[in-house]
C-alpha cells in the first residue's frame, strides 16, 4: 500500500464543541496509523495547545502548529521563520 498522509484540522472537525474527541475518531486514527498512515493535527493553535488535543487522540499523532510555522520534524519539533531560517527544538 502506497504511504498516505492525513492532516485533521481540530475545532468542529477533530474535536467536538465540548472539546471531546470521540472513540469512533481515536480508533479510525488507530486503524489508519497500523497501515503506516502518518496522521497530523495541523492548527493556527501554538504547539503546546496542539499538545493537549494530541493527548486526547495518541502520542504518535504529530502537529503542524502556528499556521505552519511549528511542526513534528525528522528532527523533533521544528520552527520555521520567515525569510527560510528553520531551527530544530527537542520536543
């Protein structure tokens, strides 16, 4: 099977207006990362915010955070500025 990716905005999409991820949403994403889908939150959320909605679903979720300015890298949390500079964070 060829690898897919899939990025779920969060409000009114991932989570409910009460902020509730339900079961039938985690076990989908479950379902879909054991066929090595790689599955992201991407927000206009800061990356610590996007954190606690992680947690709701699974640890290996990964994030796109701040608009696309803050991400899950290949080398952990990466930043990326205007102008191209891009650091690379421990997460």
């Amino acid at each position: 099977m060829p690898k897919y990716l899939v990025f779920m905005d969060i409000d009114g999409t991932l989570l409910t207006d009460h902020q509730y991820v339900s079961e039938r949403t985690r076990a989908t994403i479950e379902r879909l990362q054991k066929q090595d889908v790689l599955f992201y939150i991407a927000t206009g959320r800061m990356y610590e915010l996007a954190k606690i909605v992680r947690d709701k679903v699974n640890a290996d979720v990964r994030l796109v955070t701040s608009n696309g300015a803050v991400f899950d890298g290949a080398q952990g949390r990466e930043l990326t500025k205007l102008g191209g500079l891009q650091l690379s964070l421990p997460i």
